[in-house]
C-alpha cells in the first residue's frame, strides 16, 4: 500500500503550519504584481531584515538573503514553476504584504495557515481530471500530496485513491459533490476544517472533514485546532516560538514536537526532573541522583546515576501514539559499565533501551501468556564497541515498520517489523525495576527526550552538530509552508 513519507529533511517550527485547507474561504486579495522569479528573493529581504532587528544574533551573516531565497526556492520552486498549479502574481502581491506586516511585529502574531499560501495558485486542471501525485517506490512526500491538491481548478479537490496497482490514483471533484464531507488525505477539506483520517492513515484510507476545534477542546495534535496548536491534549494558544535564524540545542528539540523533554539540569536542590515539553511528564528523583554542572551540551548540567539505587521515573507518560516513538538522550558510560537507559513498562508490553558491552541494544518485550511461558523479545542492537568514552548522542526511532537505533547521528542497527508500543507506560530512566528488584545504570545522562512520531536520522546529525559546534543557523519557519 502507498504510503506517505515527510519531504522534508532539516528541522522546522511545525507549529507555525496550519493544515487547514487548501482553499480559502474569505475573498482573494491582490496586490502589486510579484513575479515567480521575484517571489523568493522578495521574502528573504522580509525575512533577513526582520533578524537584523528582531534577534539579538540577526541575519545569521552577510549571506542571509542568498540563503533565504535558496531555501524558500526549495519548498516553493516546484510549485512555482509547475504550469497546473497556476502561479498567479497579483494574489503572489497581496501575500507579500501580509509577510511584511507580520515581519513588523517579528513573526509573533497568529500563524500563517497553508490556506494563505495556496490562495497564491490558481490550479488549472479541470473536474475529472487527473491530478495524481508523483510516487517513487511506492512513496509520496507530503510536498507532491500538496502540489496534487492545488493543481486543481478553485472549488475543486485532488480526491486520491489507490489503482489496481496501488500507485496513487488522483481525480479533481467539486468540493459541492455529493459526499463532499468525505476526505481522502490531510489537504482534502477547505479552511476552516481538518481531515480527521484514521490512525495509520495510508494512501487508500478516507475520514471526515470536521471543523477546526476552538481553545479548551480535546485534541490529539495541532492540526485539529484553530490556533495551530494541542498542548497536554486540549487546543490552546501556541507558545512563542524562536522565529530567529539562529537556533540553539533546545529548540531544536522543541520545534520537533516532543511529549517528553528533560534537560536534567535542575541542581542538587531540585526533586524532580522538570519536562520542558509542556506535557508535565516530569520525573521524580529515586536514591542518590548526583547533579553534574556540565553535561552533553555546553554550560548546561546532567545527572549521573551511582548503578546501585539511583534512577528517575514517571508513573504514565502522557502523549504517547500506539504506531511510532522516537526516543533520544546523551549518555556517558564509564568502561565497563552499563545498564538500563530508558525502559517504559506498559500493561501487556515493555520496551527496554540499555547498553552493555559498550553496544546501544532496544528489547521489545512481550509477556508470556502464564507465568511459565517465555516472554517473546524482539531485539535491535548496535555493534559492540559502538558507546565510548564522553558523552554520546543515542536515539531509538520506531515508525510501524521498522525499529532503528542512532549512536552519533549516524544509524547503527536496524530491525525490520511490526513491534507492540506500550500504552500510557510508565517510564523508568536509568534502571528497570520489577516486583522491588532491580537492575541500573552506571554513568551519566543528559537532554532525554520522546515525539509520539519517527524522527528522521538527519535530525539527530544535527543535533550532533549543535552540541559538538554550537548553535547554527536555522530554517525560516515561512519556507516551511510547501513541505
């Protein structure tokens, strides 16, 4: 079955994309005429001019534009130049106001919502026709899902279903149709609405557009609510966001979504570990937690764990999905030792990241059906060897396919299969503890974070990089928009 893979490789600020539709609902605006070649070069002005005085580090250097309008040339370039989509320059005109006026104020305003971007194009194949959006191996980036769907003529749809073959199989409808409630992927309903598709969603699988959820209403992520943003499962106002050029370790991890994100750095005087996600997963201090001023990240602490007593725990992790986790720390381990990471204990499974003989193992483990049968493990583990001396980056990624493990940036094991996630578990750091005996960690930990989603490799590299180098030059959260 087709499925669908994020385009995107570098990190963004998801929080300031609104999938709310690729139509707008209110009259089309123009302005002054902006040509497709002019577009880009124009925002990147906006944007640069605005870190200059915005952010205490600026444009991020004297190349700021040139590297703007490279990046906004990647998530608009092929929608741009693709004759279907219909670029028009005067809707192009009265966008590039909005993007000045919110510049003004420093981004900090209400989000843009994809419906402003779309109002830009003008799709130009007709009801009937074929807007089927590109594959390759059986995948579809969420950019050529997008493209599909404002290819189409205004009031139109990209309804897309699988041929016999099951490639993605696309065909413009009137949104006015008979069953116009009925949606086939998450671009498929006008502002205003979302696309409530089942868990698992695949290429094939239909929901239900429903309007978008006011401030106080449940949710299960930010796409679902009018402000862009779910926090601890209720639609609220979104935090403010590091819009800079500039970015630092913990917003990056922050942009990425986490549920769960301790930096460990409380000091001696502190109980528990606070989560800066929002989510109020902090954990609680069991035994001798020992506090180091430095850590993974430069002037920042961490914990270290004596391998007798000391660990941290959460009674019931909030946030967590049954089809895809990441999971990352930073870790120090001392010759010899090891022990267990991170190790989230559900009802009927358990999932277990340890290390020993200096090799990063994951245990999906499921119980026997009596006390006398064997629990059946499935395992994932890196080379021995592969944890040295200092601090080392470690990160599990499961995505309901496979399970992969990353030392440093870099994938070291990878398990292909289907594993049972634990539901609303309780979660362990630094030791597993069943019936009142335990096993634990010796060695230090630092910046422990999970996403209810799979992360892709090229984040981690990046999160290397910033720990090893410093804070880098981040991507404008406007070029998002096409991704």
């Amino acid at each position: 079955m087709t499925r669908i893979l994020c385009a995107s490789a570098v990190p963004l600020l998801p929080l300031l994309l609104v999938l709310a539709g690729c139509e707008a609902e209110t009259p089309i605006e123009t302005g002054p005429p902006v040509s497709p070649e002019a577009l880009c070069s124009e925002v990147a002005e906006i944007v640069c001019d605005a870190a200059e005085s915005c952010c205490e580090a600026g444009g991020a250097g004297t190349d700021c534009e040139r590297t703007q309008a490279s990046r906004c040339m990647d998530s608009l370039g092929a929608m741009v130049g693709d004759p279907r989509v219909g670029y028009v320059p005067e809707r192009a005109g009265a966008l590039l106001a909005h993007v000045r006026e919110r510049a003004a104020g420093c981004f900090q305003e209400e989000p843009f919502a994809l419906a402003e971007l779309d109002v830009i194009f003008e799709g130009t194949i007709p009801s009937g026709g074929d807007c089927s959006p590109g594959a390759t191996d059986g995948a579809v980036t969420t950019a050529e899902l997008h493209r599909a769907a404002v290819a189409c003529e205004d009031g139109a749809t990209c309804r897309i279903r699988l041929a016999w073959d099951d490639a993605p199989l696309g065909t413009c409808e009137p949104r006015e149709s008979a069953g116009d409630q009925r949606c086939s992927h998450p671009y498929d309903c006008t502002a205003g609405s979302f696309c409530d598709l089942p868990d698992g969603w695949r290429i094939g699988d239909w929901g239900r557009c429903i309007a978008l959820r006011d401030d106080g209403w449940a949710c299960a992520s930010g796409i679902e609510c009018t402000s862009g943003y779910c926090g601890e499962g209720v639609c609220g106002a979104a935090p403010a966001l590091n819009r800079c050029l500039v970015v630092d370790y913990p917003t990056l991890v922050l942009e990425s979504g986490p549920i769960l994100y301790q930096r460990l750095d409380d000091g001696e005087e502190s109980t528990m570990a606070t989560d800066r996600s929002g989510r109020s997963n902090h954990a609680s201090y069991v035994g001798a937690v020992m506090h180091a001023e430095t850590g993974a990240i430069e002037d920042d602490g961490a914990i270290g764990l004596n391998g007798t007593d000391a660990y941290l725990e959460v009674e019931s992790v909030r946030g967590m999905t049954s089809d895809a986790l990441t999971i990352e720390l930073w870790v120090s381990v001392p010759e010899g030792a090891g022990g267990p990471l991170v190790v989230l204990e559900g009802s009927s499974t358990s999932l277990v990241i340890d290390i020993a003989s200096a090799a990063v193992r994951a245990r999906f483990i499921e119980p026997g059906a009596t006390s006398e049968d064997p629990d059946t493990v499935f395992e994932v583990a890196s080379d021995p060897g592969a944890i040295s001396a200092g601090f080392h980056h470690v990160a599990l990624v499961y995505d309901g396919e496979a399970s992969r493990i990353f030392v440093d940036g870099e994938q070291a094991a990878e398990l292909e299969g289907t594993q049972r996630l634990p539901a609303s578990p309780a979660l362990t750091i630094g030791a597993r503890v069943i019936d009142g005996a335990g096993t634990f960690f010796t060695g230090a930990i630092d910046e422990i974070a999970m996403y209810p989603g799979a992360l892709e490799g090229a984040a981690f590299a990046t999160r290397v990089r910033v720990a090893t180098m410093g804070p880098i030059e981040n991507e404008f959260v406007l070029f998002g928009w096409a991704r």
